[in-house]
C-alpha cells in the first residue's frame, strides 16, 4: 500500500507555481477521487491564491484579515 503522505506530497509539488485544478491534478496523478485533497494541501502547507488561482505555500500569500487573506503578492496590489 502506498502511503497517502506521499501523495499528498507528490500533489503538491505537481501543483506548486501552476493555476491547475485540483480535479485536473487528481485526475493526471490517478490519485482517489474520494479524498478531500484540498483540505489537504491546506493541512500540508500549500495554497490556491483567491485571485490569479495560483499554488503557492501558505506562508507566501498575504494574510492579512478576512477581507484581504489568501492573494499572493501581485494580486494584493
């Protein structure tokens, strides 16, 4: 049996500095379908910004308040 933190590693790294879907990436991966991979990559530290769609690391998109949280640094602007 493969070890679901490798995958959820291997999705995160496919999807670092892309604007691909989850479903896409999970779809090209053969990853289970039935698994919450976005609560995922919020739990591993890798996020959508809510602007251009980009995936980044958390600690890179601005997280300033509930109005302005989740955009990395050119949509923030």
């Amino acid at each position: 049996m493969i070890d679901k933190s490798a995958k959820v590693e291997e999705l995160a790294k496919f999807l670092e500095g892309t604007c691909a879907t989850i479903h896409g990436a999970v779809e090209f991966l053969e990853l289970d379908p039935d698994i919450d991979w976005e609560d995922e990559m919020l739990t591993y530290g890798m996020e959508e910004c809510k602007g251009c769609g980009w995936w980044s690391e958390s600690g890179e998109l601005i997280h300033e308040d509930e109005e302005n949280t989740g955009y990395c640094d050119q949509c923030i602007e």
